[in-house]
C-alpha cells in the first residue's frame, strides 16, 4: 500500500488499523533540540478522543503514546522518531455482522477492488482511528511553530444546516475549547445540541465545517507551481476520513466577485508594504504573503448509521445493513485537531524548506 507519508523534509509515514495491535508513525527531518512536552502531547492526543459530547463514539482508548526513538533527555536528536498507540478498546465482534456486506458510503468496495481484501473491523486502516497518529505528528510540529511565533486555531463553524455567522478574526477563540462541540458561539452551540440529539434518536448523521487560520506565518511558504502552499494544505486536509471539501480566502464566494472587489490592494503602512485586506487568505502566487492563512474544510456525514439502509453482499446479493457498534452521529467537532495537526506538519515543512527556524 503506497501513500502512506506527507512531507518533503519533516516527514510522517504512518502504519496500523484500527483493531490492530496498534497504530503508529515514523516523523524523518525533526530538527535536533527540540524539547519533547510529553503534557501537550497527551492534551492533543485529548481533544480527538471520543466520548466529549454525548453524542460520539464510546470508544475509549488510553491513546498513550509510546516514543521509540529520536528523543534523548527529553529532546529531539535529528534522528527518526518513531512511535506507536496500543489499541486497547476494540471490540471486534461488533463487526461480525459486516463481514460479507458492504457498507455504502464506505472504503470497503474500493479497498476490496484495489487490494481483493479488506479488513471489515471498523474500517481498518481507512478507520478515523488512523487519525490519532497525525495528531502525535502535529503536536510536535506545534512545538516547532510556537518557538517560531506561529499558531494554528481551528473550530467548528457549521453542523449540518447550522452556521456560525462570524468571520474567524472576530470569534472569541477562549471560547473554542470551552464548548463541547468547539464551536465559539454558545447560540449556535445550544442549536447544534438539539440538532444531533435528534439525529441520535433517529439513527441518522450529519457533517459539517471546520474553519482554520494561522497567524504568525511569514512570507515566503510554498513553492510556485506544483508544491503551491495552497495545494500541500488541500491535500491534507482532503487526505483526513471523511473531507469532502476545501477552500481557502474566499474560497468559492470569489467566484462571484468581481475583480475590484476581490483584488488585495497595497497599501503603505508605518513605512513598510501592507495589505487592505485579506480576500487571498494569506496566500498569492501559492506563496504565503505574510498575513493570516484562513481556510475552511467540509466533512461529509458519518456513514456508519443506525438507519436501514439498502445494500449488496460481496457476491452482488441485495439486502439491507443497520451498521451497529460505536460511531459518532457527527465526527466534526473531533476533526478539529486534525485539522491543526495536518496544517502544522504542512507549514512545518515548509518552513523547513525556507531553511528560517529558530
């Protein structure tokens, strides 16, 4: 199976399923030096766990996390890091049932196209427990970005037809990890509560956004042509389960402004080149031009669901599944710290490319 690692120079290559003996990764291109925090980590490895709403999946993995090494004393050495994360909490007969059906909406027709097998026990390596690894990767990224007065912050802006109807510079971002769906505004929240309980009762699912912005990064992130900045973060974000789309600065709204509206003029701001606003998000010429990288990812519902649902069996035979077991009726709110460990490792590497750390 190729396509298994991201990054040119800090580069994560990850490995194991989601009821395997564990899941895992191999960080190449750290930098020596860098002080492990083992706290922040578990606080990362934290926000993606399951069981914060009421409403995802029971699943409860310890999610410690075993480093193997490329760490001395405490800090990096410049040497592979490599680490692993038991799975403690699988309960495989849940899947019993699904062994010979196919869940629609599901990597199990495709893998078994591609592979002529696949592993039915919660969805193997095309599991969202597979994500677990990115935020180990992440968090060590983030470690490298404060040293270099870069943050990410990423929270949920929409769950099914609920929006949040505020631009990211204006939102309360204390709030964020305040609210169990992690979205800054406790209305909308209170809207998005009643929403997915009502979903859970009728054994259905909904999707949602996850808007992100990075503040602090330089200009000069990215590459011209094939590696643009934007294109490394896409590909990210569209390699996490269940992302169906992403856009960044205005994204598709541009395509209905004209160009005086969108066009970013210059200004002159305390002697020094400045811009008037922000409609590229951060990014020109797939180069960052030094002001916030905002973007936005849309998730599409969880298709594991309760619900009937019509289907075949691996030899064509029609039937119907109800796909039991563990599953989040919305997924968004954990996605958000994926969203932030796939944007640190692609700003990560491509400032290791500028050759600018400190």
């Amino acid at each position: 199976m190729a396509g298994n690692s991201i990054g040119q120079i800090f580069k994560l290559t990850t490995f194991g399923e989601s009821h395997g003996i564990a899941i895992g990764g191999v960080i190449d291109g750290c930098p020596p030096g860098i002080f492990v925090d083992e706290e922040f980590i578990a606080s990362e490895m934290n926000r993606r766990s399951p069981g914060k709403t009421g409403i995802s999946s029971s699943r409860t993995e310890e999610d410690k996390v075993e480093f193997l090494s490329g760490i001395f004393e405490g800090k990096t050495t410049g040497t592979p890091i490599a680490f692993n994360i038991k799975n403690t909490d699988t309960i495989s007969s849940d899947y019993n049932e699904l062994k010979d059906v196919l869940r629609p909406s599901h990597a199990d027709y495709t893998y078994l196209q591609k592979y002529g097998s696949r592993d039915h026990r919660g969805g193997g390596r095309a599991s969202a427990r597979e994500t677990a690894t990115r935020v180990v990767a992440g968090a060590l990224a983030k470690l490298i970005l404060v040293k270099n007065g870069i943050t990410i912050t990423a929270f949920v802006s929409r769950i099914g037809n609920i929006a949040l109807d505020q631009n990211y510079s204006v939102i309360d971002t204390s709030a964020i990890e305040q609210d169990i769906f992690r979205c800054p505004d406790k209305s909308v929240s209170s809207r998005i509560q009643l929403l997915l309980e009502q979903l859970q009762k009728e054994g259905d699912s909904t999707g949602g956004i996850v808007s992100c912005f990075v503040q602090g990064c330089p200009s000069g992130l990215g590459e011209p042509v094939f590696d643009k900045l934007q294109a490394d973060l896409a590909k990210a974000m569209l390699s996490i389960p269940a992302a169906k789309g992403f856009e960044y600065g205005k994204g598709f709204d541009s395509a209905a402004m004209k160009g005086s509206e969108h066009n970013d003029s210059f200004k002159n701001q305390d002697n020094k080149i400045a811009f008037a606003s922000d409609n590229s998000g951060g990014i020109q010429g797939g180069i960052s031009n030094g002001e916030n990288i905002y973007f936005n990812v849309a998730f599409k519902p969880v298709s594991s669901i309760i619900k009937k649902q019509k289907t075949v069996d691996v030899r064509g035979n029609e039937t119907e599944i109800s796909v039991k077991g563990r599953h989040d009726v919305c997924l968004v709110p954990r996605a958000v710290p994926v969203v932030e460990a796939m944007t640190a490792l692609v700003i990560t590497d491509h400032l290791l490319r500028l050759k600018t750390l400190k």
